[in-house]
C-alpha cells in the first residue's frame, strides 16, 4: 500500500481500512488537473529559491512523462495507491529519484485536492457552457423557421391561447441562457487558487501564491488558508446550477413526450433517436426524452448529498470532504450526456405545422379573442365573457371550432357578431396582433430573435 503518511504509524492500516479511505478509484479522473498543479508548484518553487532551476527541470520533465504515460497506457493507475496524489509522487521518485521527493515541499494534500477539484470543475464547466451554447443554437434555428408556425398554448396542461412553436421554444431559450449565465458567476467566483494554504495555516517556505494562482489561470489566490482547503461551496453551487439545468431539460422532455403521443402527434422523433417496442411493432418510444426526465433524480441527489455532508463538518478539512467527487464526477456526466443528447433530438426533430395549427383552432385558444371583438364592439367584458362561453357550448355539441361555426349561429347569441368575426380568431391575427415585446407576435418574436442573434455571436 503506497501512501504519503506512514512515519507515525507503528503497524500498516487494515486492509479493509484502507479501501475505504482510499479515493484513487475515483480521484484518478483527474490525474491531468493533478500533475499540472504540480507543475506549477515547482516552477513557483524554483523562482523563490526552494528548488534550483535544474531540480524544477527534472521534476517537470517527469511530470510530463508520466501524463504522457498514463495517456497512451504506457502506465496504468493502479489501487495500490490510496489516491492520485501519492500516484503521482510516487511514479515521479522511481523515475527520478530522491529530486521527486521534492515535489511535496511547502504544500499539503489538503490543499492539493482543493486546487485538483477545483482546476477539474472549472474545466468541466468550460466544457458544459459549450455543449448549452449548442443547445441553444439549435433551439435559435427552430425559433427562426417556426416564427408563424400556430400551435396551442397551454395553462394547467389545458389548451389556453394560441401561440408559435418559435414563442413556445423560445421559452427553453430563455431558461437555457439563465443556465449559461449561472454556470459563469460559478467559475468567475470559484476561480480563486488554493494551493500554497497548506494543510490549514499555510507554510513556513517563501511561497509565491500569486504567481503559482497566475500559471494556473486563476484571477488570484484565496485569502484564508482554513476556508481554502474547507470550501466546496463551488461544488454546491455547480450542482445547484446542473440540477436547474437537468429540471429545465426535463421540463421540456414530458413536453416532447407529450407532443409525440398519438393523441397529440405535433412531432416525429428521428429514428436515431426512438426505439421501438419488443412485442408491439407499431411503438416509437421517445426514450431519449424520457431517459433524460429519469436522470434529473440522478442529479438532484447529488446536491443533496454534498448538501448533507457539509452541514456538520467544522473547520479545515475533514476526510468527510472526499465525498465530493465521486456523486460530482457522476453529476457532471450525467448532465453532459443529457445535453447532447437531447440536442441531438432536437436538432432532427421534424413538427407537424398542420396538426399544430389544428389543435389549436379545436381547443378553443381563440375564445379570449372572440370575447375581445365583442368588447371592441360595445359589449360590456364580463357578458361578452358568458356570450363565448354559449358559443363554446355549442361547438362542442357540433364537434366544431369557433372558425367553423355559422355567422347566424353567432348572430342568434349576439347581434354583435359581423362577418369579420373569423378574420379576429383567426390563429394568424390572434397571435400577430400581440406583439409588446417578449408576446408571441411576428414583430415581437423577430425582435427577439435578433436578441439571441447576437447573445449567441457574442458567447465565448
């Protein structure tokens, strides 16, 4: 068992111990972040005089062999180790020798697993804004070709006013850029370095934070070395932001879900991404959207977890703290792979205009619009309000929309009613005529659109 602390130990710990202490089943996803860390460190070691320029050339050139190692497979991380950090070190000495027992000098693990995990979740966060930003890119192009395409919106899941597929998407958009604007104040606030803070009250040796905060492109060190190696808010923080990201996509899923349905029939999901049924031969199961609905559990117990196992634990750092990364690591997977997928989806998606358009007309979304005609032709609201809800009556006693019903049908509940009544529910003025910005008319939304047009150019 390969480990950093043995001196003050008279026997080896128990092997069932051990394993359980050990995190380098996990911990080694970021042996990367790891050895640049320890990169950085000696360079900084080096320019304050700890280590001569020819002790950082070896341990450097060292360090790089190994991540070259590890990542053809010319090495492989074993569990004889009890974490990434005394891998590292240790493969560092064979190849060296007693120079790559320097590399340690004027730091603790506690404060290099705070610098590994943070330096991982940054990258990560990198990497997940990207994959939002296509999301986002692909529910733009849907906005764009669907500006007059007329489906139902809907209250309590009940068809309410007619709206556009774009104003309906548009809505994801506006949730997804929330997203990506949180998921920045995470990495602007987390992006402070704590290596140098030692085990909990730094370190005797001349350190150069600032500068060792500087190669590894943070804004700065941290000022407190006890909350430096005790923090894992920012692992709260992107779990709190990934579980509003995996609720969002879930949100929309049971939308797709919905419109897929055969009762419904607003969209077909692309092959690629269906699969089928092993005893019914006509099924197209939208499993991708369902997946990503049952993997937003997934995530919201890791916040919980993470959430739960700080609430006790005093300052500096207790091993407690281990248990950010295994749920975390599995959190960020999760949402990762639902992203993409679910962009995927979406990006092949095809929509039924025609039924869409249907859909709405039967459901009555242009009621409120017939009862606004009436107030625009003298009738008090609140009985043009009961005067529409006659005529809804009655179209559903004929299994017709409000489009389809006679003008003498209309003219026996109200003499208001003149044969520019179906111009005033038609779905295209219905939606046109709301154009205050944020509505789903077509100044309203083209507006928008060139919002997002620049928003999206502008992301880094």
């Amino acid at each position: 068992m390969a480990q950093l602390w043995g001196g003050r130990f008279t026997k080896e710990t128990d092997q069932l111990v051990y394993n359980f202490n050990a995190s380098i089943s996990f911990d080694q996803k970021f042996y990367k972040q790891d050895i640049r860390g320890s990169i950085a460190h000696v360079t900084m070691l080096a320019s304050v005089g700890v280590l001569t320029e020819e002790e950082r050339d070896q341990i450097i050139d060292g360090l790089k062999g190994i991540s070259k190692d590890i990542q053809t497979g010319a090495v492989e991380i074993t569990s004889e180790y009890e974490d990434i950090h005394s891998f590292v070190e240790a493969n560092l000495i064979d190849r060296i020798g007693d120079v790559g027992k320097k590399l340690h000098t004027g730091r603790s693990r506690n404060d290099q697993v705070a610098l590994d995990m943070k330096l991982y979740t940054r990258d990560e966060i990198v990497d997940i804004k990207y994959l939002l930003k296509e999301l986002m890119e692909t529910l733009h192009r849907i906005m764009k070709e669907h500006i007059d395409t007329f489906m139902p919106g809907f209250t309590h899941l009940q068809k309410a006013q007619p709206v556009t597929l774009a104003h309906h998407v548009g809505a994801y958009m506006e949730m997804f850029k929330r997203d990506y604007s949180r998921l920045t104040d995470i990495y602007d606030r987390m992006n402070y370095c704590p290596l140098g803070a030692g085990a909990l009250a730094g370190t005797t040796y001349p350190l150069d934070r600032e500068q060792t905060a500087s190669l590894l492109n943070f804004y700065g060190p941290t000022l407190n070395s006890m909350d430096s190696v005790s923090d894992r808010d920012y692992v709260i923080e992107l779990l709190s932001a990934l579980s509003t990201i995996m609720m969002h996509l879930s949100r929309f899923s049971e939308e797709v879900i919905i419109w897929n349905s055969n009762e419904y029939k607003f969209v077909s999901i692309d092959d690629g991404f269906s699969t089928g049924s092993s005893i019914m031969p006509q099924k197209k199961n939208p499993d991708i959207a369902e997946l990503v609905r049952g993997k937003t559990g997934r995530v919201y117990g890791a916040l919980t977890s993470i959430l739960t196992t700080m609430k006790g634990i005093p300052l500096a750092y207790n091993k407690d703290m281990q248990e950010d990364k295994e749920l975390t690591f599995d959190a960020i997977d999760t949402v990762k792979g639902c992203i993409s997928l679910f962009n995927g989806m979406m990006n092949t998606m095809t929509f039924n205009k025609p039924q869409m358009e249907k859909s709405a007309k039967h459901g009555f979304t242009n009621a409120t619009d017939a009862a606004d005609y009436l107030v625009n032709h003298g009738v008090p609201f609140r009985d043009a309000h009961g005067i529409v809800g006659q005529l809804v009556l009655l179209c559903l006693d004929k299994h017709i929309s409000l489009d389809e019903l006679p003008l003498d049908e209309y003219q026996k509940i109200s003499p208001a009613f003149e044969e520019d009544i179906y111009d005033a529910i038609s779905m295209k003025t219905c939606v046109e005529k709301r154009n205050t910005i944020g509505a789903p008319g077509r100044d309203a939304m083209k507006k928008v659109i060139a919002i997002n047009d620049t928003y999206l150019a502008n992301l880094k």
